[in-house]
C-alpha cells in the first residue's frame, strides 16, 4: 500500500480494557475484538479512522488457535474495523509482556 499524508504509527495493543488494565476474558476470539477495538481506539484519538489503515502486525501465541478461530475472528475483524483490509502479517510468537494476553496487534495509518 502507499499513501500521503500524516503518518500515525500505534504500539502495539491488547485484548484489555483501556481504562481497567483487566481482561474481560481468556479467549482469543473476545481478545482480538478488544485488541482491534483498542487500535481503532488509538488510531481515532490521533485523528485518523479504520479506513485510514495502513498496515496491521498481528503476534499471536497460538497458531492452532487462530486457524480453528479464523472465521470468528474474521467475524470481529469487519465488526470492528468493517471491510478495510490493509497489508497485514501475524507472527507466532512465544510470549508477550502481558502474561493473559493472547494476542497484540500493532498498526500503521496515514490521515491524507
């Protein structure tokens, strides 16, 4: 993809609530909604919307998971952010900071 315009660039977020630090759950399904929910969040608090995104790098703990998930999450990925689709990568990774989280979602958008 390529684009101009101001560069928003998110660190990496979670399956948490923003205002808690606490997960609602240990699924992978509910924590990829919140996680997307919270890169919106991110990206529409420095200006831009979900059609303005870029790029998105998934790291997920469980690749097994995520394949048998994969339509649920779908489900939740157009919920969320609707039928954008960006460049996209998911990395299988062996942990992550935050021990319940099961997946972070990092994202690159650019506002024209």
């Amino acid at each position: 993809m390529t684009g101009r315009g101001r560069v928003i660039v998110t660190a990496g977020q979670i399956g948490w609530d923003p205002r808690t630090n606490e997960f609602a759950s240990d699924d992978l399904v509910q924590q990829v909604r919140q996680t997307l929910a919270n890169v919106v969040s991110a990206v529409r608090a420095a200006g831009g919307e979900p059609r303005h995104i870029v790029r998105l790098t998934w790291y997920i703990l469980d690749r097994d998971a995520y394949v048998t998930h994969r339509r649920d999450i779908g489900s939740a990925y157009r919920e969320i952010v609707g039928a954008h689709y960006p460049a996209m990568a998911v990395l299988v990774v062996a942990g992550l900071v935050e021990k319940r989280a099961l997946v972070e979602i990092e994202a690159t958008a650019i506002v024209p």
